[in-house]
C-alpha cells in the first residue's frame, strides 16, 4: 500500500452541522481519504489509543486530527493536552499507549478568544483556525488546511 492510501482525517466535532458542513467541505476539496469522527473527547482519547469500544480494531493513527474546542466533556483543550504531552504511556492503568504527540493537530473552534488560541498553542498544536460562518469562506479555508497537510508537507509515519 502506498503511503498516500494510508493517510486519514479523525475530526473531533460534537455538532452535527458542523460535521456535515466540514465533511462536504473536505470532499469539496477533493480529499478522498478515510475520514473518522469522534463527537466527545473521551472518544477521542479512545480511539487515538485504541481503548473502550475501539479496542482490538487496529485503526491507523490519523494524518491528521481537526479538534473542536468546546466538547462536551473532556473538551478539546483537554485532549490538546493530552496528546502533546510529553510521554507515552504503556500501562493498563493509562489511556495512551501510541506516541501521539507526532500527530498534527488543527483546532477549528468557534472562538476567537486569544486566550484559547495561545493555550492552544502553548500546548502544541499546529495551526488554529476559527470556523467561518460564509460557506464560500469555509470551502476556502478548508482546501487550503488539506492541500498544506495531506499534499503540501511530509508527514511522519505510525512507524517513525
């Protein structure tokens, strides 16, 4: 399988709309590549470390994970955190048992609040885009984050 085929999305999005509003986007875009989602931050954390029901599934690690803030629960700022910590835990007793600090992660949130946007980028992530309310502007911006990550760059692999 060649390395292009292996690339994914996981979006961490709670509203629907918004979901669907972001997935046509994408296929706007042209972006063919598995896209999973996850509507809480435990889910998240699941999936990413293959725990609860995503246990025994052999999901790959995604490309790339786009991260809404305002989850309800443990909240994307909470997962941010999480991921870009500095360990990776290989206990029963821990969630996190992949090294997922490698992973690019895209908030696209609602706020604009500087506040949020330099936690978040204190903790890590990779570039922090608030959501635009003209679709026109959303397809734009949304062809513009997968063509930088899923084309433009080197990504690293599960394996590095």
């Amino acid at each position: 399988m060649n390395e292009e085929n292996q690339k994914s999305l996981l979006i961490v999005e709670d509203s629907d709309e918004d979901f669907a509003a972001l997935e046509r986007a994408i296929f706007k875009a042209k972006i063919t590549h598995p896209i999973y989602r996850c509507e809480d931050g435990e889910e998240a954390l699941d999936f990413l470390s293959g725990k609860g029901e995503y246990q025994n599934k052999q999901l790959p690690l995604p490309s790339l994970i786009i991260l809404d803030l305002n989850l309800p629960g443990t909240d994307g700022r909470e997962v941010l955190a999480e991921l870009k910590s500095d360990r990776t835990l290989d206990s029963s007793d821990n969630r996190l048992s992949r090294n997922l600090q490698k992973i690019p992660v895209v908030v696209f949130s609602t706020s604009s609040n500087s506040k949020d946007i330099n936690a978040c980028y204190r903790h890590g992530v990779s570039g922090y885009f608030v959501k635009p309310m003209d679709i026109n502007r959303l397809n734009q911006l949304v062809k513009t984050i997968m063509d930088y990550w899923l084309t433009a760059v080197e990504l690293p692999t599960e394996n590095s």
